[in-house]
C-alpha cells in the first residue's frame, strides 16, 4: 500500500488554512497536520466538528518568533510537504471608521461617494505586520522546509503584487507613507526566497477571498496580474483556494498563477 503524504499545514486556525486542512483530513492521499500560533487557536479547531483533525496532529508555535524552529516540538521529521497559509490580518480601527460614518452626510451634499474606503486606517492583529509575518515568517517557514527535506511548499499568496500602488500596500501605513504596509510588497520577496530555495514549489496568487461555497463557478488561471485586464471582477471562495492548494500538491513541476472565479455560462442557453 502507498503510504499518504504528510503535509503541514501552516496558519491552520485562519480561514483558509482551516479549509485547506479540512479537505486534506477528507482525503486518504494525505495525512496533515496543522500550525497554529496559540494553544487557544489550537482548542477552537479541535472544537470545530468539520474538522476531524486529532490532538496530535496539532503543532504550536509562533512562526514569527526568533526562536520559532527551536520552539517546535519533535515529530515534523518525515513531513512531505507544507501549504503555507500564514498571513497579516488588517483591522479596521475604530476612530477612523467612526470618522468615515461622520463624514457621510457631508460627502452626499458634496454628491461624492458617501463612504470613502481609502480613508480608513488598519492595524496589524496581534501586531504582526506583513514583513514580520509576510516575510520573516514565511522565510522561517521556507527554511524549516528544507531542513526537513520536504519536497513540495505552497504557498498563498495574493494577487495585485505587480503593482506597487495596489491599494492593499497602502494599508497599515499613516498619511504620510510611514508604518507598516507594502503587505503584497513583502508576500512577493517571500515567494522570491522560495522560488531560489531549490524547493519543489507551487505559488498561488488568488483574487479577493469570499466565504462562498467553492465548485460553484468557473477558475480564471493567468499570471503577472494579467486577469485584471480582463476581469473586473476579481474574487474566488476560500473553499476554492483551498481546493487549489490540494490540487497543487500534485503538481511535479514548479509553478506560479493568479486564480479567479467567474459564473459558469449556461450553455443550453
């Protein structure tokens, strides 16, 4: 009999990381474990009753911590693979969205947009801003790949990363430029380490994430932000994220896309 690929799975607690164990624990190929970064993290998903995954498959550590390999416990040895699905988190603050709510009334009489996004201020959940855990996180994590001798690293990663201005850069920092942004900035220096670690490796930027059921629509695969010239709708389930990461693992070659959804036609008209 073949014995089933052991995955670690990183960011297991997030939302996508929760799907993509789900749907390796539901496949007999795979034998996965799941990284959280606290014990509380660790008591919800063993709380979630979709997820069968068992005490101890589940790994505790901090991967943005100096001392985040040391701190690991014994039994990763004989791990095939890791789907990295660690990222910053934004929060809203409130004062600045209290601000955006207050400025409504005004900006309607103005016959402007009542509600300006990009005026909002974020910070980072926990602190972890995107070079701490975008990019000394997922180099961690890389690192710890090919210590173990795994063979194959995927990661989620973002689409928009061609774009220097992509909004999503701007989140985290003041009005003046300064703090901690630059989110996809950090994402595509991480994914360059890979891509020069000599890993076997599958980098997946997706659109906009949605907690929408997955196999509902059609995937959109190109690369380079190109589907944004195309599309201007640009989003995809988590669930289906999640099914790409599977699918991925079976992938010998090296391989890098951004991924989309869009509604399937109906071709009986």
């Amino acid at each position: 009999d073949v014995l089933p690929t052991k995955v670690l799975v990183t960011g297991a607690a997030g939302k996508t990381g929760r799907l993509v164990l789900k749907k390796l624990e539901e496949d007999p190929r795979y034998e996965p474990k799941g990284l959280v970064r606290t014990e509380a993290s660790a008591r919800k998903l063993l709380e979630d009753r979709e997820i069968r995954c068992p005490l101890e498959h589940m790994v505790i550590s901090d991967v943005t911590s100096p001392t985040f390999e040391e701190d690991l416990p014994s039994g990763l040895e004989g791990m095939d693979a890791m789907i990295i699905c660690t990222s910053a988190v934004p929060r809203i603050s409130r004062l600045s969205l209290a601000g955006a709510i207050l400025k409504m009334p005004w900006n309607i009489i103005r016959r402007k947009p009542a509600f300006d996004f990009r005026k909002l201020q974020f910070k980072w959940k926990h602190g972890g801003y995107p070079e701490v855990v975008d990019y000394h996180g997922q180099v961690a994590q890389i690192e710890l790949a090919k210590r173990l001798g795994m063979r194959k690293v995927v990661i989620v990663s973002s689409m928009g990363g061609t774009n220097s201005n992509n909004f999503l850069n701007h989140v985290g920092k003041n009005k003046d430029g300064s703090g901690n942004g630059d989110i996809l900035l950090w994402k595509r220096k991480a994914e360059m380490h890979l891509v020069e670690s000599g890993l076997n490796y599958a980098i997946i930027h997706p659109g906009g994430l949605v907690d929408t059921p997955g196999g509902q629509e059609e995937f959109v695969l190109d690369v380079d932000d190109k589907i944004s010239s195309y599309h201007n709708r640009t989003r995809i389930s988590r669930e289906d994220v999640a099914d790409l990461c599977v699918a991925a693992l079976g992938i010998n070659q090296n391989c890098s896309f951004d991924c989309i959804t869009i509604p399937r036609v109906n071709v009986n008209g």
